[in-house]
C-alpha cells in the first residue's frame, strides 16, 4: 500500500504554487496558506528565461505560460540617450538565440494557480508558528491565524514560501533578515501595441536602470530602478518618475506618460544578508524569495523560484517516494538549490554596481567606454550560465 504525504506551503505566490504544482505531480497531498484574502499578483511584469522555462515545462505549465506571454527578442543595453553600450548580435528570431517571454505577473500566478489544480488552496490564513519536527522522525506543525480563528495542520513537509518578509525564516533562521539596496524601483503596465516592439529596452543613467518588455499584444511592463531613501514616498508617483526619467530618451516619458496614475506603483527594493547557512530544518524547506530574496537587476528573482518549486517535486516528492529518507532528499535538495541561488544573488548584486549602482560622471564615463569595447559575448558569459540551467531529469 503507497502511503500518501502530506505537505503544506506556507505562501501562494510564484515559489510556492510551482512548488505545490510539482508535488502534485508526484501524488502528494498539498495545501498551499496564504495569507491574503484572494491568490493574487502586483500590476508588473517579468521576464521568463529559459531556465524558468525549463522549471514551467518540468511542471507542465510551459505552453500555457507561451500563449499566455509575448515572445521577445534581448537586443542589449544603452546609455539614457539611446546610444548603444552593450549590443547582443542577433541570431535567430529571439536575438540572443535564446528564447524569452513577457509575462503579465497576474498571467504567470494564474499559469501556476492552474498547475496547482488539486492542492488545497486556504486563504485569509496567516501562518504563525511553525514546528519543525525532524527529518527522520516526528512530524512537522504549521500553526495559523484566520478569522475563524487558530488553526494547525500536521504535515510530513513544510514550504517556506512566504516570501522576503517569511515568517517561516525568522523561526528556523532569525539572524538572516531583509537588507535595504538603497534602491526603489517604480512600475506600471501600459496598454500600447506600438511603442515597444518585441525588442527588449534597458537604458542605463546615472544612478538608474529603466526597462521596457512587451507582454502581451497590447501591454508593456516598464521598470524604472534608482536610488532611493527608505521608505520615501511621492505623493503624486506618476509625477515623480516623470520628472526624474524628463531628460531621456524614448520610449522612456511617454510609456510613464500613458500609464493610469494609480497604476504606477514603487518598492523599495530589498536581497537577504547574511546568507542562509541551509535552506533545510527538520521538515522544514526554505524557496523564493524567502530563501534568496535578491535585487532585480538580472532579472531572476521569479525565474529562481520557479526552479526552486519544480525542484521540490523532483529532489524531494519523488525520490521520497520512491523510498530515499527524508533528511537524504532534503540534504541533495539544500546541496543543489543553496549554491545556485546564493551565486546567483551574489552575481545580482555585482551587475547593480556596475548598472544603476553608478552615479557619478568618471564613473560611468569609464564604464561606458569599457562596455563599448568588450565583445558583447564576454560580457554576457555570467548571465549565460545562469540560463542554461534545466530541470533535473
Ligand atoms: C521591483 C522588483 C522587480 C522585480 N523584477 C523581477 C523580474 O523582472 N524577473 C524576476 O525573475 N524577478 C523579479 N523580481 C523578483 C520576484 O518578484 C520575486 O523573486 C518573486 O516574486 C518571489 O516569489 P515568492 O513566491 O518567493 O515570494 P512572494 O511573491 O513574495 O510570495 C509570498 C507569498 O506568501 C504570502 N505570505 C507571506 N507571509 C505569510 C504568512 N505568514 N502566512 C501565509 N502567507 C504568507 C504572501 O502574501 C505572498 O502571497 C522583482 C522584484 C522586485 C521587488
């Protein structure tokens, strides 16, 4: 007789949905608690890699995430005034050769919620507590708030999937907390099938990044990344990133221009110090943003956690299975997923101080010549090893 797991995942978001999705996969029984009232996404966008592709297609969601996505081309990086710094060569209909789409954050999360068909999905629930029992032993308790009251759910693993703020961290791991970047970063979708092409835009100026991807036939994300005082707030958004982006090139004002106001949102933007020495205690397994919150500037956050979900099903739910212990699955789990993440985080950090991270004029007159000189492919090899990645067979 197969006896069923159980696993609960603490976190609907983009982490812990893939990773109820690969569970499920593997015949386990899920519940997902999220602690606002409905499974949602921010107004934004993103790009999905091809090592997040290759996550959605270990999960069964890569044609859904296609169709729900644009297909678009990575043409490299210029200066504010449009001027080329980094040119990738065009090979193929995607440019680089590799494939990339635009995706609505609400398309991914309803991709995923579509995936996770099957798990038990409890929202308005904010967990509070988490026992974690032991790997080869006792099992682990999830205890919660909602309003109907407290509620616990025993389980033989749980999923940290709450995200940069993870109450399940700071239970298994309180020395590791949220480090500001200095930086906030203003969003907005905009409904235009004109001004962006299916070319990507990345504009760097001093002290800032702006960014432009189609995601749909008629919506194109923006991301305006800069400095930033903790916890500032404009009192009119919109106005403030207009006047800050007033002296660069298109497309940049009028994407800002033609987006609704109250459309355009801000975040402060924030990564994880010091490092987790593991992501695993007792039944407990720590994904997303609450294992490696990292900044945005290589776009990986999502895509990361993608891999970490569709890595739960197939370094865990299925080995464990197949009857590999617990604690040795955890342990191949914690020795793949930590060193990936982490570098990855690390590599985030180092191309912010050489993107937005620069503000003044010597600097960035140096950086610009330099970028102008290196072969487009030296520069790019950082970035290429982290999209090679693909799901464990
Ligand atoms: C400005 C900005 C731009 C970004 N751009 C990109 C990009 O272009 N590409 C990319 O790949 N990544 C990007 N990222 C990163 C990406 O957004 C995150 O890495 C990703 O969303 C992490 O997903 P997650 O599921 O781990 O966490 P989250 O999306 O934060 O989800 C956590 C979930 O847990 C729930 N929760 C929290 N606490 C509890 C609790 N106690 N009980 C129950 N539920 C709880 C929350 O409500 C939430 O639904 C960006 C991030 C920022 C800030």
């Amino acid at each position: 007789m197969t006896v069923e797991h159980h696993a609960v995942v603490v976190g609907g978001g983009i982490a812990g949905l893939a990773a109820a999705a690969s569970l499920l996969q593997e015949g386990w029984a899920v519940t997902v608690l999220e602690r606002a009232s409905a499974f949602t996404e921010v107004g934004a966008g993103l790009a999905i890699t091809p090592n997040g592709m290759s996550a959605l297609a270990a999960l069964g969601a890569d044609a859904a995430a296609r169709t729900a996505g644009h297909r678009v081309r990575m043409t490299g990086t210029t200066d504010e005034h449009g001027s080329w710094l980094l040119r990738v060569p065009p090979a193929g209909p995607s440019g680089s050769g590799q494939e990339i789409h635009g995706i609505h954050r609400q398309d991914l999360h309803g991709v995923l919620l579509a995936a996770a068909h099957g798990a038990v999905l409890v929202t308005g629930t904010r967990v509070v507590s988490v026992t974690p029992g032991a790997a080869n032993g006792a099992r682990a308790r999830v205890d919660c708030v909602s309003a109907k009251g407290a509620v616990s759910y025993d389980a033989d693993l749980v999923i940290g999937a709450d995200g940069l703020r993870s109450t399940v961290r700071s239970l298994v791991a309180p020395a590791t907390a949220p480090r500001f970047s200095g930086k906030s970063s203003w969003r907005g979708i905009v409904a235009d099938s004109a001004l962006v092409t299916e070319d990507v835009t990345i504009m760097w100026g001093p002290g800032t990044e702006f960014g432009a991807i189609r995601v749909g036939a008629a919506q194109v994300y923006w991301y305006g990344y800069t400095s930033s005082e903790e916890g500032h707030r404009w009192p009119d958004e919109k106005a403030a990133a207009l006047h800050h982006f007033r002296t660069w090139a298109d497309p940049v004002l009028p994407l800002i221009d033609r987006t609704p106001g109250d459309q355009v949102i801000r975040h402060d933007v924030y990564d994880l110090a010091p490092d987790l020495r593991t992501y695993v205690v007792g039944r407990v397994v720590l994904i997303g943003d609450a294992a490696h919150a990292m900044v945005p500037t290589m776009g990986q956050g999502a895509n990361s956690s993608l891999e970490d979900g569709a890595c739960i099903g197939l370094l865990i739910g299925r080995p464990v299975n197949g009857g590999v212990a617990l604690q040795a699955a955890l342990s191949t789990f914690d020795a793949l997923r930590r060193p990936r993440t982490q570098k990855i985080a690390r590599q985030s950090r180092s191309a912010g101080r050489v993107g937005a991270g620069l503000d003044s004029r010597i600097s960035i007159a140096v950086r610009n010549t330099l970028m102008r000189v290196v072969p487009a492919g030296s520069a790019m090899k950082a970035g290429a090893s982290v999209l090679a990645w693909r799901a464990p067979a």
